[in-house]
C-alpha cells in the first residue's frame, strides 16, 4: 500500500484532460443573498457552467486505481498557540483498548471545520510546505499536477456522480503547471454547545485514543501524501484521526520497519532522513519559517497504521470514499445507544479499495472527476490572473459547477516557497 518515501514521484509526459466537458452558456450572475455571500465573495464574471449530465467518458481513460500504493511527503501536528506552531513530524495519537460499557457526554467546544484555514487564513498550504523544509527539503512539485485537500476530492466526486450535495465553493489556482485547490468554508471553526443534536464524535476520539507524551497540546495531526488519480499526480493532505500500531512495533519509533497492508516489505528511508535532520528522538526548539512556528518533535505515523474513527456503527462502506482518498487502512466504529457505547470495532479495510474502485459506478465517477479537475487546471491556466473560483449552488436547481474569474489578488503561496519547490528546469 503506501509507503513512507522521501522523493515525490512522476513522469515527463504532459497530462491531458480524458474527459470532454461540455461547455454551457453561463447564466448571469445571480444576487448574493445573505447567508450565501461567501460563495460568491471575490467572483468576476462567470467562465463556464458544467453540469454533471455533461460528463462524457470516452472510453479511453485511464483506470482510477489504489494499486499503485502512495508516497508520504510530509506530516505535522497543530499545537494550540497564539502564533501558528506545529511539530514536525508529529504523530496521531495512538488508538487504546478500552472497557464497554463507557458513557460519554455530548461534544460541545469550538470545534475545527478547516484548521490549516483558521490558523493561516492567508495561505493555507503554507503549513506543508514548512512541514516538507523539515522532512522532504530537497522535493520539488514540477511534476505534481494538483495539491488538494481529501474534503475537496470528496465534493468533487459527489458532484461527479450527481448526488444531491451541499453547496460548496474550491479557490482555484496554477502554480507552473500545478493546480492547487483550496477548500473554502463559511466558517472554519463552529461551536458546539452540547445540544440534543451534538454527537459523540470527538468525545468518542479522546476516550479511544492516547496522545504521544512528546505531542500533548496538539491539536490534530494532519500528513501530505502523493499518489496518483489516473493520469494525474496528485498531493493530498488531510486530518489523521489515529494510527493502529501492530503488536511488537513500539509506538515511540512506529514509521519504522513496517509493512503495507499487503504484506510487501517497506523500506523506510524517511526514518533515515529524519535522522539526517535530527529528528529521530530529539526535540527540538523552535524555528520560524514564515508564518508558522516550527518544532521538530514526535514519532510520525505510518501510512499503514493510520485510522480513521467514526462515533456509529455505519457499514464500512459508507466511510470508504473518505479512507479510499486517504489511503487510510484501519476504521474504529463505535457503537452507542444515546451516551453509552456497548462495542468499539477496528476494521482493516485496506483490501476493500479494489473491490469498491471496481465498481462500475465508482469507477466511471472516478474517471469523470479526474477528466473534471484535468479541465478546471486547463481553464486556470487560460486566465491572466492564473486563479478561479468554482462554485456548487445547490439552491440552484440541478448541480452544476460554476468556474468564475477570481477578483482577489492573493496568491496560494508566498513567493519564497514557490520560487523553491518549484525550481526552473532548463
């Protein structure tokens, strides 16, 4: 499955788009309407409007497969601090066996929607790029077609196999040839105040996870992996809820002598450059590299323990387009009557992705949503301003994706991290 290596992989041939998109004519923008505003905040004039009827596979795509395993680039923990500070590599906490029945209380709090946007609301993706100086300094992304977050993957496939889906909006960027998508939230943070409709979610986390004695104070470990979605060559970061750590391998150095959920020999050169870094059982103070406060502390994870934990008893495959894009091997379930769990499972699920990438319907909205993001790159780069704005209005009637030039003058990055891991190639 995924293996923790230090070099971003791809190829010299140019990506095409496999998917003909129709063009429709777009509609005159419509009035922003109070609670909807933040849709369209920042929007020129409409581009194009692509319905999800007008996907067209033509029977020549590449297949959308896991099979081809996953690259760890980079992983980092948020600490709660004033100034934005992570450790790097950081690690998830580590799932623990715990006695049922056990009763929680209802989640309540200030709770993350989008951290990375709530603690750098300027440049979310700057936090890997900081992450990658530590662990991965010598990588360059000339050769990585999209940067993405896993929720962004998931919207898009939901819009790709016409499902009814909230509205959401994607900021959209080039950089050299590179696409970089950003999530974008009402809000990046919501309250909680433990009403009848909270969940147990993050109580259910806590009582079933331990913290790394190095890592208290975190706030959530978050890795960078690289993988490739048919013709594309994708970086894809998201949120790790846990790692499952197997019985002999110590918690304190898991990334270390591992194995992939297929029982193939891993070998592991990012321990070896951790070591290089001074990374390997040392903390370390400090060190500023922009925005965001850097520490060099924690165990890291293994792609192959990561998990993913849901509060119910849902049948795996409900979760699966999550941990599919993931590549994220184990699932701990709860289940719960009202505020008392009677079990907790952990499922490895790992062989699964073929079966449910097989599936016809999962394969041809897979498809279509790599011919989907191969035309968004196409139609950025076509702009003076090299950024976009797509948006889903659900209130709109049927689903349609609508790309607007952007009138924002931000970049994705700062020009220092551009200007290094996308190096001039002569």
């Amino acid at each position: 499955m995924c293996k923790a290596k230090v070099a971003v992989a791809g190829t010299e041939e140019s990506v095409q788009a496999s998917v003909p998109v129709q063009i429709a004519p777009s509609p005159k923008p419509t009035p922003m309407l109070g609670k909807r505003n933040w849709l369209r905040r920042g929007t020129g004039a409409s581009i194009l409007s692509v319905s999800f009827t007008s996907l067209a596979l033509s029977g020549d795509e590449l297949r959308v497969s896991s099979s081809g395993g996953c690259e760890l680039l980079c992983s980092y923990n948020w600490i709660d601090r004033p100034r934005p500070t992570i450790y790097v590599p950081g690690g998830a906490p580590t799932f623990k066996e715990v006695s049922v029945p056990m009763t929680l209380d209802k989640d309540s709090g200030i709770q993350y929607i989008d951290q990375n946007a709530a603690r750098l609301p300027r440049y979310p993706f700057e936090v890997v790029f900081d992450a990658l100086q530590v662990m991965n300094p010598h990588a360059t992304f000339n050769k990585i077609d999209i940067l993405v977050n896993r929720n962004s993957l998931r919207r898009l496939l939901e819009f790709c196999r016409g499902r009814g889906v909230d509205s959401f909006r994607l900021n959209l960027f080039v950089v050299d040839s590179t696409l970089i998508i950003e999530r974008c939230t009402k809000s990046a943070t919501q309250m909680i105040h433990g009403s009848q409709d909270s969940g147990y979610g993050r109580s259910f986390e806590h009582a079933v996870t331990a913290t790394h004695a190095d890592l208290q104070g975190s706030m959530g470990h978050h890795c960078v992996l690289n993988y490739n979605l048919g013709a594309l060559k994708c970086a894809v970061r998201f949120e790790v809820d846990a790692c499952v750590v197997p019985a002999g391998v110590d918690p304190e150095t898991q990334v270390q002598g591992t194995t992939d959920s297929f029982g193939h020999d891993d070998v592991n050169s990012l321990v070896r450059d951790f070591q290089i870094v001074g990374l390997k059982n040392k903390r370390t103070s400090g060190q500023s590299t922009g925005s965001t406060q850097v520490i060099r502390r924690g165990p890291g994870t293994s792609p192959n323990h990561m998990a993913e934990i849901k509060a119910n008893a849902k049948p795996p495959g409900q979760s699966m387009p999550q941990m599919w894009f993931g590549r994220t091997p184990h699932l701990i379930r709860g289940r719960h009557d009202k505020a008392t769990f009677t079990e907790v499972s952990v499922d490895n699920i790992s062989l699964d992705f073929e079966v449910w990438e097989n599936q016809s319907r999962n394969q041809e909205a897979l498809q279509k949503m790599v011919g989907l993001i191969s035309r968004l790159r196409e139609i950025v780069q076509a702009t003076p301003e090299r950024a976009c704005v797509a948006v889903c209005e659900r209130s709109l009637g049927p689903s349609a994706l609508e790309i607007f030039h952007s009138t924002g003058r931000r970049k994705p990055l700062p020009d220092h991290l551009v200007e290094k891991f996308w190096t001039s190639e002569n």
